[in-house]
C-alpha cells in the first residue's frame, strides 16, 4: 500500500468513526439477523459499535469480530471484497483472536453459499481487473514489486529471496531449505543438463536464475520488468562470480528473443492476464528448440473467478489466478503436449506461514518505515493468503510441458524424487 492509499485511509477514518456513531437500531439488527440466517450462523462473535455483543453459533466461536461503525457494517455487506480490508486497515473493523482461522471460517461461508447476488457480481464485473498492456503491466508491478528490496529481505528467504511456494518433501524444513527442494524440483521436472541454454520470464530477484547456473550448469537469460529486482539480481550475479552465464534483461516476456532448450516462468502467469495467454504461448513456441521443454508455475483457481477487489486495488493491481482450462490457452494453439500437472496449494499455505511468522517478527521496522496501515494491510495480505490456500480457495500449479512430437518422455515420475 503507497503512500497515497495510506493518507486517504487515515483521513477516512475519522469521517467513519464520527458517522458510524449512535446506537444501533432496530433496522440493523434486522440486517444483522437476516445475515446470520442466510449463512446459518456465524462461527464469531460480532461486537457491534455501541458494544452489543452478538454470539457465534454454539460452540463454534474462535475469534471476535469488532465493528466500530455503521459505516463499516453496512459496506461490509454490500461489497466485502472492496471495502472490508479497507475498513480493517484504518481502524474501523477489529479481528480478535487469529485472523488466519477467522479468514479460513469466512471462505467456508462463502463455499456454502451456492449462488451469488447479482449486487455481488454487479460489484465483481465493476472491480475487474485491468491487466494485458505492457504499460500496464509495468505499472502493476511497480506498484507491488518495487516497495524496496529491503521490505522484502525482512520476511522472504535468506538464500535466494524467493517471493514463490517453497517445496517441503519433509515439513519440518526451514523456509531456506523449502525454497533450495522447490528449485531442485523445479530443475528435476526439467531434466536440465548443464550447458543448456534456460529462457526465465519474470525473474524476481533472480535467485532461480543463479541457482539454475550453480547448480546444473546451465547458461541463463532471465527477463523481469521491476527495475529495482533487475538491480538486485545483477549484483548478485556480480558478486557470485556468475555474470558470464546468468544475463537478467529488463523487459517485458513479450519481447523474449533467441533459442532455447528450457522455459521457466515462476510465479508470473497470474499477473500475465487471460488476454495475452496467446501471445505468451506464441513466445514460447518461438523460443523454444525442437526438443525444448518449459515449466509454469503459478497460482490458480478450481473455477473462474476474479480477484478479491481489495487484493487489486490495495496490493496486486493486475492479477488473475487462471483454472487450469483457462491455462490451457498457453499451450493448445501451439499443439505442447501438457507432461505433468502438481498442486502444491498446502505446499504453499506453509510457505505462506512463515513469510508471516517473519513479517510480525520485523513489525516495529515495517511500521517505522511504511506506517501502521501498511502493516495491517499486509498483515491482512498474508493471512488471508495463507486461508486462501489451505481451503482451497487458491490453488498452486506447476504445469510442465514439451512439443508434441517429441518422444523423449520419462516413462514414470521417479525421476522428479531421485
């Protein structure tokens, strides 16, 4: 969250706490009930802002919601997707208890919940997101990528400063671990050899790019538009005596030039947009040797939905998870064959856990240097990120694929394990 977004949030405020005051009447509790039976009861309690208490159904209460206006009450139903994170960042809306839990029991209601209002696809069509140009694009990433290395460093790991799903065969790993097994496993899916040429579309701060090089000999262009990851990854590469083979370019995917044995792209599908799938599968259809081979590996959805409004506006402005069909769009113009398929959704939900252990661990930094509604909007950000992910309201694809004709397929998957 910039500055800009913080101001207003701060100086909303204090407009919604001195409108949300009074009592609550007997209209709102009318709405309030009604709510409670649509979903058949809710699993928290609901303190309202004159201090009315409403309880969780029997035996199910894990947290205390707080909703110290009318204003925030009354947004949060008409359109929680745009306005609940909002309001929770200023103030106006509390969680008690763990905010992880209380998002895991929100998305649970929303699965029983068969059909959506028209209000709520209304507010869904509105809050679109807007991805696909390269101007765009750049803006988009800016926005979320460019907060400062140093941001990041905090909570992220120590190794390679990977912003992706780790990988943890066991789950007792360090997130330094986690992240090394996901790179390996990435590299075994791959069957990389070394000299082979590597292609990376959306690099982050080029940890896979070096590890690629270190480990499995390969020479390495990786692309990334985020001026200050591109300045990261090239010192790095510098200072590991590795700038002979690994050559971080900043520009957009589309404008991948040269041959390749291998296409990677980590983490970067979802900020690509349904509209340009076909001219990223045209990229890498052109890129790719007659024997080349490419992996994918992003975050998805069982069915098509767009992205929570909140999470556009306030954090990944741009983004769309795709379903695997929506995938599909990549490879079927360009005849690859689609090799393997892994969900590591709970691979992620972990990873995703300690990424937030960290982030409240460096609170007293992120404050000092953002402000306290950015430490609550990412907060907000990452446990509801990890709910997401543990429900299954999000899912983590790595998609491997080849050309069709070629023949050279492993007959089963020991291969990925040895």
């Amino acid at each position: 969250m910039h500055d800009e977004d913080t101001k207003s949030l701060a100086l909303g405020t204090v407009e919604r706490r001195n409108r949300g005051s009074g009592q609550v009447s007997p209209f709102d509790r009318w709405v309030l009930r009604k709510l409670i039976e649509a979903v058949g009861g809710l699993p928290y309690a609901v303190v309202l802002w004159n201090g009315e208490e409403i309880p969780a159904r029997r035996g199910t209460a894990r947290n205390t919601v707080r909703v110290n206006t009318r204003r925030a009450f009354y947004r949060a139903l008409a359109n929680p997707n745009r306005y609940f994170g909002d309001d929770y960042c200023a103030g106006d809306i509390e969680i008690e208890g763990d905010i992880v839990t209380f998002f895991q029991d929100v998305y649970r209601i929303v699965e029983l919940v068969q059909k959506r209002s028209a209000l709520s696809q209304l507010f869904a069509w509105i809050d679109r997101p807007q991805a696909g140009t390269l101007a765009r694009s750049r803006t988009n990433i800016h926005y979320h990528y460019d907060l400062g290395n140093t941001f990041y460093e905090l909570w992220l790991d120590r190794e390679a400063l990977q912003y992706t799903c780790a990988y943890f065969p066991q789950p007792d790993l360090t997130l330094e671990q986690a992240q090394v097994a996901k790179m390996h496993h990435i590299c075994r899916k791959l069957r990389l050899k070394a000299g082979e040429r590597v292609v990376e579309a959306g690099c982050g701060w080029g940890g896979l790019a070096l590890f690629l090089a270190r480990h499995y000999g390969a020479t390495v262009r990786a692309y990334n538009i985020s001026r200050e990851q591109i300045s990261y990854a090239r010192a790095r590469a510098q200072a590991v005596g590795l700038a002979d083979r690994v050559e971080y370019i900043e520009d957009d995917y589309r404008n991948i030039c040269g041959q390749y044995d291998a296409f990677v792209s980590i983490g970067m599908l979802e900020h690509v947009g349904p509209s340009q799938y076909h001219e990223l599968g045209k990229v890498i259809d052109q890129c790719l040797t007659e024997r080349g081979r490419g992996l994918i590996h992003n975050i998805g959805r069982n069915k098509p939905l767009v992205t929570t409004s909140w999470i556009e506006r306030r954090i990944f402005p741009g983004s769309y998870p795709p379903t695997l069909r929506e995938m599909m769009a990549v490879f079927e113009p360009f005849s690859f064959s689609v090799i393997d398929v892994e969900n590591l959704r709970l691979h992620y939900a972990q990873t995703l856990e300690h990424w937030l252990s960290r982030y409240e661990d460096h609170v007293p930094e992120v404050q000092a240097r953002y402000g306290h509604t950015f430490v609550r909007a990412w907060r907000l950000y990452l446990a509801g990120s990890i709910a997401s992910f543990s429900t299954g309201w999000l899912q983590l694809y790595q998609v491997l694929f080849q050309r069709a004709q070629d023949n050279d397929v492993p007959w089963t998957r020991a291969y990925m394990y040895s």
